[in-house]
C-alpha cells in the first residue's frame, strides 16, 4: 500500500483508522501506528480531538509489540483518567505491558476514591493485590467492611480469601466472626 498509493495514504480518514485499529489484526495495527506516527496531524495530543482516542487505547491489546508500545505511550501520557472499571478490565488480559499501566495507575489512586467494591476487585490480581491488602487494612476500620464484604473476600479468589483471613486476625478477637457462617468455613480460630 505504500509503494502503490502514497497519495491515497495521505488523506486517511480517522474513521477508516479507527476501524483498523479495532480489528484483531497485529499487521493492520502496525499500519494504523505507522499512519499516525508519519503525520503531523496525528499527533499524540490531537488524537482525541481527532476521534481516535478510544482507537488507540484499543491498540493496548493488539498482538503487535510495535501498536502496544505506541498505544501505552499514548495512555500514560493522555489517559491516566481512565475509569477504574476500565483500568481493572486490563488487569483481566493477556498482555504484561496493559496489566502494568492499569496497576501503576490504580495504585496511584487513593484508596478511599477506589472504594470498597474495586480495592476488594484489585485482591484478585498480583501486581494490585499487596496495594489492595494494605491499603483495606489501613484505610478502613473494621465497622467499614460489611458482613457481605467480608463473606465476598471469604469465598473469592486466594488473594480475597488471603485477606479475609489477614483481616480476621487483625481485626477481630478470637471469639468473634464478623459473619455469622464464618465457623461453617473451617476457621480453626474458634478452637482456641
């Protein structure tokens, strides 16, 4: 395509990237961020007057190293204000470079701003799980954590149960459960 229609190249239009850089295609990526690197008009910072924010963050999951780079790159510069659902979603993939932005970006938040519901979410995965604890250990008290919250930690992923179980010795006094099934569980700490 380059050596045949130069011209036609030059007058991409965003739409036409946009579906490109949407497509499961690692070729069409390196394309897309070849395109946008080459003009003036596709600059980082003019992307999403452009229409083509989403487009690149998009490129974050591609197969191609080249479109993650270029699509991280953009993100650290001009999406750090992503939603924190969205940034968790890429704690989800397959993709090391995505998983690092979205925890270096989570961790940086305040706890309290997370809230209870994504930091007890953040448990589940490796690179946010010792901020999570800690930050659940610190930032609240132990009347904040609801009897739901903590069954939620109880019977989820190791690192929720890792917590609970954190939490419970922290928190609590030998003889007490914060939820009422606790003992159905297997919590040996009623033995004592």
């Amino acid at each position: 395509l380059k050596r045949d229609f130069p011209q036609a190249l030059r007058s991409i239009s965003t739409v036409w990237l946009d579906r490109l850089a949407r497509r499961p295609l690692p070729s069409a990526h390196d394309f897309v961020v070849d395109t946008l690197q080459a003009s003036p008009d596709f600059h980082q910072s003019k992307l999403k007057a452009a229409g083509l924010h989403e487009a690149v963050l998009a490129l974050l999951l591609s197969g191609s190293q080249k479109a993650r780079n270029y699509a991280l790159e953009y993100a650290r510069a001009h999406a750090t204000d992503l939603p924190q659902d969205r940034l968790a979603d890429l704690l989800d993939t397959n993709s090391n470079e995505a998983k690092t932005f979205a925890s270096q970006v989570l961790t940086a938040r305040d706890p309290k701003e997370l809230g209870l519901p994504m930091l007890g979410r953040l448990l589940s995965y490796g690179q946010t799980a010792g901020y999570a604890q800690k930050a659940l250990m610190e930032a609240y008290d132990r009347s904040a954590l609801s009897e739901s919250f903590l069954s939620d930690m109880l019977y989820g992923t190791p690192g929720q149960r890792s917590f609970f179980g954190q939490f419970i010795s922290n928190k609590y006094a030998a003889t007490e459960l914060p939820i009422e099934n606790a003992a159905a569980t297997g919590d040996r700490r009623t033995n004592r």
